[in-house]
C-alpha cells in the first residue's frame, strides 16, 4: 500500500482540511501571472477555487498536483467607447428594469419600421 500525500486546503464556505494531492488541480493565469487552486471539498461537496502563492503552488506541483493555464476573458481588455456609467444612469435603469414589458421594448428598440 502507497502512502498518498495530502495537502492542506481552505473551503471559502467550510474549513481548512486535507485531502490527496490528486483532487487538487493548480490553475496559474498566464496573464497577471496569478495563482490557485481548485478542488471540491470533501465537508460540504461543493466545488472550490482558493488563492495561493506561486511557490506554495510549484510544491504542489512536486508532488503532483495537475496544473492548467487559463487566461482572462478578452473583453476585459476591450476599450469601449462612451461616457462611464453615473449613479443617474444606474438609478434610471433601475427604474425602467421595474417597468412590465422593459424586455419587450429593449427587444423592439431599434428596429425602425416594425410595429411595437
């Protein structure tokens, strides 16, 4: 029998625990070069994602914990143009959010022409 190794994880809805390195996966963010981890957690089943220094992750690594790289959505990096939202602007939308048939009219809005 092979002792597995264990490595110590902290659930952002339960505890801090133990469970095999094989159930932890490291993620490293290639584009502001961040680091974590995921896992599901053994107390509550639920599937968790933590942060982690990128040296606490490259021992992980020593020992096997699989590794993927992912990148942040591209549209954060979009530029839009326009003016930038005001407490106004989010007061009206709330507004007009509570109207009965916002989403029809947002659905017919700018179609000239076509019957309402």
């Amino acid at each position: 029998m092979t002792d597995r190794v264990r490595i110590v994880v902290k659930c952002p809805d339960c505890v801090e625990t133990r469970i095999d390195s094989d159930d932890v996966t490291l993620r490293h963010c290639v584009d502001d070069e961040s680091w974590s981890y995921r896992f599901v957690c053994p107390l509550c089943r639920r599937p968790a994602v933590s942060p982690t220094g990128r040296l606490a992750a490259l021992d992980a690594m020593l020992i096997g914990c699989p590794l993927e790289s992912w990148r942040l959505p591209a549209e954060l990096l979009e530029h839009l143009g326009g003016p930038p939202l005001t407490l106004t602007d989010l007061s009206e939308l709330r507004e007009l959010l509570q109207e009965p048939g916002w989403f029809d009219d947002l659905a017919h809005s700018g179609r000239e022409g076509q019957p309402r």
